[in-house]
C-alpha cells in the first residue's frame, strides 16, 4: 500500500470516532495494553506530559511542546484530530511523521492488531508511542483523546498532568454533569504526580481535589495565583501578555480564549523547572533565566509545531479567520471575538457535527453576519439545510451549500476589502477549508 492506501485502510477498516460517531468509540484499554506490550512499552523510554480538559488543551499542548523545542530538547507532539494531513498528529521537533513510516508500521503490524479489532485511536496512540522511541525523544507532550480514565493515552505516566477546563461535550461517553465529566478527566491524575488545573467551578474543584488526595498528587489551581495581569489582541495577530513571572510577552495563537491556557501553561513550566527539565535553557535551575527561549517559543508557536485552526488569519482584504471552536465552551470565548472585529460586514462559514449542543452554539452567533450553513466530509455532520432550519430559528439567516469550498467560494465572491470572513463551528470544517477551499 501506498500512503494514501495506508491512509484510507485506517480511517475504512477501524472504528473511528471522529468521523463515525460513537460506532467509532471503544471504551477500555484492553486493546492499548496489548499493544503496549506488543511493542515493548515504548512510552517508558522518554518522559512526557499529559495533556486533558474538554476545550484548550490542543493549544497548551503545542505551547509546551514550542517551549521545550526551544530549550533544546527533542520532543514528541501527539495531539489530535488532525485538519487537513494524518501526520500532524505525530510529529517531532514540529516535524510530521514520514509517510513511508506510517506505510511500514501498517504493513509490518497489521497481522498482529488486526485480529485485536482495535479502533483507529488506539492503533494511532500505538504507533506515536513507538515512534517517538524509534527517534529517542527526550520527552513528548501527549494529547487526551476523549475523555481521560478510558482515553488510550492513560496508559504513560507523565512528569506532570495538565486539566485545561471543564464544558459539556461529548457526554453520551462521558456524562451529563460537569462534575461527572470532570471525573472522567481526572482520570489522567496518576500516583503522586502533580496535576495542573486550569479552570474549575464549584461543580468540579471538589471533584479534582478528591481524585488528587486519593493519588497523593500535589494539585494547582491555575486560577487561585493567576499569572497573567492582562492581555490584548496584537496588532498583526496573536496575544500580547503582562504576566507576573516574565513581564511581557507575545504569543502568535490568537483568540480571546488563549488567556486561559496561557494562565495555565504557567505553572506547568513552573513544574519542570522543580523537576530540572527546564534548566538545559542556561544551564540554570530557574525559568525565569530562559526569558528569552521562552519569548522565543512562544511568539513562534505555529512555526515550531505546525499548530493550525487557532483563530488562524489565512487572508487579508478581506481578513479571513478560521478556528476549530465546536462547543458552547469554545464559542463563549469566540462570540465575544467575534463581536469585536471591526469591519463592515461580516460573513460566517458554519457547520456542526451532531454530537454537539448545536442549539446552545447557535445562540452565541452573531445576529448581524450574513451565514453559509455547509457541512465538512464526516458521516458526523449535520446536513447544511438541516442546520439552516435550526439557525432561522434563533433569528440567523443564510443560504446552504453542499461542501466548505462551495460555501467559502460563495462568500469570497460577495465580500469587500473591508469585510470579515469566518470559517469555523467544527474542526473538520477548518480541515476541510485549509485542505480544500484555499
């Protein structure tokens, strides 16, 4: 098989949640333990971070992996999904994984996880874990899947947890409250290693703190000594920060919901530096002597890991923005973005899969932007006229179109220079815009 061969038997031949729903979910980690073992446990042979949380933690991640790239270090990124090419989801030093790598690991290994029936996830996590050892990275910076207890990933034992927030998504698996959801994530939290919090409630602190004394693993709330003073939009893009630790700083992902996990992703470098994995920056036992790799890393994000969709300025005249954001967590934040943006008319891109609180978003739109209800290539998504029948309903109006392109064509033609155009409501739109409609 070629790659693109190789590429279709994994997304045709295993359940896949992404893009079948919850047919493509496997709960347990029976499958991820055979393996693990299979393959030697691979993950043992580099340390890593573990990063969870419903909205955020795509971001954090990439940031972290951004920080300890500049230091020097050799690190592995798993996140996913992935927008427009498998490979972003493993990488190393921002670098993809080869296609003749992926080819060869299905070829060499199907005849041993085929007969295990696995889902798409779990041979996934199985070959970035394998990969990383193969190219000896000195730590990787993994990504949860969906939720955290059951998640495939929760089989590594990292040198600190990272929880972004807590939203309603996805509770079909795992539950109708916060608190239950937030007990699902705190899964990750492993025996006596340090957990970060970004954001939590009433519903959920009890809940991360019972499952931290539980694992005897020291616990921060990001939000009791928040780190960032201030932020505000940069001129050209991103966030400019005044922080407590570093004084400025400029982050290149922008959108209004970076704040939060830029006040989380702060004691999480605080942790390493404890746990001397920061020290190689000046060869000093003190973050605050890496000022400069970190401004670094941060202002070049994207550069450095190939992070894409994060309120992502692809045009100008008109601005053309795009940002994965799929629930009312993430749309809370990118409403007010929204709202902000000064230009003369706005028009907006959309499209939703079903397992979201379709509703709840559609409330948070804009009343005043013209709408292209689409829908992305995903058995997951809901039909454009569909979804336009449920806009009119909170006052939004529009025409359908059949695909992303159709709908960003559409709107390239109407628009000015002066206008605004977005692209968003699932990652599997952006995907499809950046790997389609540009």
């Amino acid at each position: 098989m070629n790659y693109k061969e190789t590429c279709d038997y994994l997304y045709r031949q295993m359940p896949m949640f992404e893009r079948q729903g919850a047919s493509g979910y496997k709960e347990g980690l029976d499958n991820t333990l055979a393996l693990d073992k299979h393959f030697g446990h691979p993950h043992r042979a580099y340390a890593t971070i573990h990063v969870g949380g419903t909205n955020g933690k795509g971001s954090v991640s990439h940031s972290i992996a951004s920080i300890l790239q500049q230091c020097g270090y050799r690190v592995g990124l798993y996140t996913s999904p992935h927008l427009v090419d498998f490979r972003e989801r493993i990488r190393v030093n921002g670098k993809p994984v080869s296609e003749r790598y992926v080819t060869k690991f299905v070829e060499t290994e199907r005849s041993f996880f085929e007969p295990l029936h696995p889902s798409f996830f779990e041979v996934t996590t199985a070959m970035a874990f394998k990969y990383f050892r193969d190219k000896e990275v000195d730590i990787a910076v993994v990504e949860v899947g969906l939720g955290g207890r059951l998640d495939c990933t929760n089989i590594i034992t990292p040198l600190v947890s990272v929880i972004t927030n807590i939203s309603f998504d996805h509770t079909q698996f795992l539950g109708n409250t916060l608190a239950k959801i937030a007990s699902e994530k705190a899964g990750i939290i492993k025996k006596g290693v340090p957990v970060i919090i970004g954001e939590d409630n009433e519903e959920t602190r009890h809940v991360f703190e019972a499952k931290a004394k539980e694992m005897e693993a020291p616990i921060i709330f990001a939000e009791d000594d928040p780190m960032v003073i201030s932020a505000t939009p940069s001129v050209n893009g991103g966030m400019n920060y005044l922080t407590k630790m570093f004084g400025e700083l400029h982050c290149d992902l922008g959108g209004l919901y970076q704040v939060k996990n830029m006040n989380t992703l702060m004691p999480v470098l605080k942790v390493l530096v404890d746990k001397g994995f920061l020290a190689q920056c000046t060869n000093e036992a003190s973050i605050a002597k890496c000022a400069y790799e970190l401004r670094e890393s941060l202002s070049n994000v994207a550069a450095n890991t190939g992070l894409m969709g994060r309120w992502q300025v692809v045009d100008q005249h008109p601005m053309v923005v795009c940002d994965t954001g799929h629930n009312v967590g993430g749309w809370q934040y990118l409403s007010q973005q929204l709202n902000s943006v000064n230009c003369q008319k706005m028009h907006i891109v959309f499209g939703m899969v079903n397992d979201k609180d379709v509703n709840g978003v559609l409330e948070l739109l804009p009343k005043n932007a013209t709408y292209y209800f689409t829908k992305a290539d995903s058995k997951r998504a809901i039909p454009e006229r569909s979804l336009q029948a449920m806009a009119k309903d909170t006052g939004l109006t529009g025409n359908a179109y059949p695909t992303v392109a159709e709908a960003y064509k559409a709107a390239r033609k109407v628009a000015s220079e002066r206008d605004f155009i977005f692209v968003g409501g699932s990652s599997y739109v952006v995907g499809d815009f950046l790997g389609k409609a540009l």
